[in-house]
C-alpha cells in the first residue's frame, strides 16, 4: 500500500479539490435534500475512481518499461 500512496500522491490535492467543489458545496446550498444529487454524487465518485484507476495503470506502466530498460551497472 506504501507504494500506491507513494505513486498516486500527487492526485491528493487536485481530486479533494474536485471532490470538495463538486460535492461539498452543492452539500452546503441544501442540495443534498434533493433526489438527483445521490446520483450525481454517485457518478462524480465513480468518475474519480476512473481517474485513480487511470493514473494507477499509466504509472504501473511506466515502472514496468522503466525496470525492463534499466541497466544493470557492474
């Protein structure tokens, strides 16, 4: 788990922003009430699971092709 954290770190600040503008202050105007917001909620969740999912793969990827071109110094 250290590594994921490690390597999706970055995504820490720009994901809480999103999730904060998208969700908490619709949450604060009283939407929250309202029947389509658990949707939304829902798909805005489910959209940032895509997004960590994404930037997971692409840097598993990478440290992959990294490790297969790396040569070993003698």
């Amino acid at each position: 788990m250290n590594w994921l954290a490690r390597k999706l770190g970055w995504l820490k600040v720009p994901i809480a922003a999103y999730l904060v503008i998208t969700l908490g202050l619709p949450v604060l105007h009283g939407a929250a009430r309202r029947a389509d917001f658990v949707g939304h909620a829902l798909w805005v969740l489910a959209g940032c699971g895509l997004v960590v999912a994404a930037a997971l793969a692409v840097t598993a990827v990478i440290d992959v092709a990294l490790h297969l071109t790396r040569k070993d110094s003698p």
